[in-house]
C-alpha cells in the first residue's frame, strides 16, 4: 500500500492509556518518515499529548464530535482507532476518513470502519504498549517490537518550565523523588501508611519528597495519616500543580513511586526511575500494565490471584513491603553516582 502521510491516532481515554499510546506515535515516524501525526484525545489529556514531540498536532475530542469536519480538515490518510470510541468512529466516517482501522471485537467498527484486526486484549499475554502497535497491521507494520524498543519511543520532552515556587526545593542537590499514593480508584493502591514509613525511612539530608494528587486526593491522606505532609523533607504538591505543572516537577526530579497510574507511565517515558507497584490479578498485572522505560520497574507478587476482584481490598499489593522499595530507590541513586542504570 501507498505510505500514509498523515495519519489521527485516537485515544480519547485516561492519562496512563494515552500514555502507552505514545509509542504507536514515535514507531510511525521511525517507519513512515516525513508522516504528519494528529491525536485525538479529550481535553485535559492534552499537555501530555503535546509533550510528545513525535505528535504533531492536537485534536480535542468534544471539539471533533461538534464539527466532525475538522477531521476532514486535517487530510489525514488513516485513523486508528486504538481505544473505541462510538461516536469518534461514526465522526471518521462522516469526515471520509480514507482508512480507517479498529479492532474486530467492537460491533460498531463493522459499520464504520474499513480495516479491522482481530485483536482481543482481554486474553493477551502482551503489554498494552504491544497490544496498541498490533493495530497498524493494516499499515504493513507487521512486527511487535519488545519493551525496552518501544520504551524509547515516547519522544518525551524533559526541557519543561518548572513553576516559579517549585524551584527552591529542586535546586539543593538531594535525591528528588515523587510519592503519588492515589489512582483516583483506577488501581488496587499501596496504603498511605505503607507510603509515610517509606518516607520516614528515607533520610531529609539525602532526600527531598513530593507528594503529589488531586485537591480531594491530598485531602484522603490528610485524613488517613496527616504526618506523612509534615516531615521535614516533604512538600505537598497535592491540589496544586496542573497536569502541565506535574509533567514539569516529574521533568525535573529524579523517580516516582507509585500504583499503575497515569504519573508513573511518565516517568517512565522520561527515562527517571518509576518503581510501580501492581497486584498480581489479571488484567490488572504487570504484565499488561508495568511502566515502560529504561529505568521503570515493578513490584508485584509472584502468584496467580483475585481475591479482591471484587472488594478492592488487596492483600497481595500490601504485602509488598516498605524495604523492597526502598532498597530498589538506593540502588539507583547509588547507581547515578557510580554511572549505572536500573536494570528494567
């Protein structure tokens, strides 16, 4: 077939799934030189989009679904669907979208797409990143690359604007580390208490800590174990920073501990150490979801379990123990001083 020479990606869901889609973006322009790269996501995702420098431009979801000719506007080739999305695929179709390709296993792609690959990522033993490349079969990308491939396939800039009065904290020469203990419920979660007698074991002269979330996160930690905000190395960024502001502190600090969520899979693709730590349940496991960069690792039970399928209440992920982390953290702080990197 004809290359593309331009093409929309769409993936119009949460932070840590556009996140993983970002190397379908970078593996495009490494096999189609020259392409022009639209993505389409919902509007807050948009910063993170756009720090990608492998995307060229950004469509909102809410603004194509008003004016479904602002598809056609872009004269794109191709669009893959990677996250179905009902009523963006009707919009693809009635902007006459050339190709347009989605997974066989959603009943309205017959209707509206033209190219369909049989993909099934309930039973998959790939990653997600895997699983989102598989969908550019129809392109003649035929190969799934391996992790460590696609994890230098983010295009993440790192020159990000720090806010003015987060750069006192960043600037004395100590380890630089995020705790973000909250998923807004998208994850099984390690327990508040398990993240302050981390913090605790970390020394202040070493380590500088930021604890990041929402405003209505920070305020479930304050309730749950106020004295995790009140250790002397410790800044509370929760409620404060934007999504633009937190990409910026990520930027600038050194790792990031925390479930399978969208701040992890950034640090990953900026290359910081991100440690994550997952329960062994399918499809929530590592093996579908564990950050992908040159410093990510994971932290996950080795057993087959679903105990808390249903209440949530994970015995498997509180069982990963404080040490375990922290031990990860010095090796790779030591391994910055000796030039070395975690092993991912």
């Amino acid at each position: 077939m004809k290359p593309p020479r331009s093409l929309i990606i769409s993936r119009t869901d949460s932070l840590g799934d556009v996140m993983l889609t970002l190397p379908v973006a970078g593996l495009l322009k490494e096999k189609f030189p020259g392409i022009r790269i639209f993505f389409l996501g919902k509007s807050y995702t948009q910063p993170l989009i756009e720090a990608s420098r492998h995307v060229d431009v950004f469509l909102d979801r809410e603004k194509v679904l008003a004016d479904p000719m602002l598809l056609r506007q872009t004269g794109a080739d191709a669009i893959v669907h990677v996250f179905p999305d009902k009523e963006i695929a009707r919009a693809a179709k009635a902007a006459g979208i050339p190709l347009r390709i989605g997974t066989s296993h959603r009943l309205f792609h017959l209707f509206t797409c033209n190219r369909l690959v049989n993909l099934s990522r309930k039973k998959s033993d790939l990653h997600e990143t895997q699983l989102n490349v598989k969908l550019l079969q129809p392109l003649g990308v035929q190969e799934v690359p391996s992790l460590p491939y696609l994890g230098n396939l983010y295009g993440m800039r790192t020159n990000l604007l720090l806010p003015d009065e987060l750069t006192p904290h960043l600037a004395d020469g100590r380890f630089r580390l995020i705790l973000h203990p909250k998923s807004k419920g998208s994850a099984r979660e390690w327990s508040v208490q398990q993240y302050f007698d981390l913090a605790k074991s970390l020394p202040p002269e070493g380590f500088i800590l930021f604890i990041t979330g929402t405003r209505s996160e920070g305020e479930a930690i304050r309730s749950q174990r106020p004295e995790l905000l009140q250790l002397p190395h410790v800044a509370d960024l929760t409620g404060k920073v934007s999504l633009a502001g937190l990409l910026a502190v990520i930027a600038h600090s050194d790792g990031l501990v925390a479930c399978s969520t969208g701040p992890l899979h950034m640090a990953a693709a900026m290359g910081k150490l991100a440690i994550g730590i997952y329960p062994p349940i399918r499809p929530m496991h590592p093996g579908r979801w564990a950050p992908v960069g040159k410093n990510a690792l994971h932290l996950s039970l080795a057993r087959n379990c679903s105990d808390c399928r249903q209440s949530g209440n994970c015995a498997c992920i509180q069982a990963i123990e404080v040490t375990q982390v922290r031990e990860a953290i010095m090796r790779f702080r030591k391994g910055l001083a000796t030039g070395s990197s975690v092993d991912a």
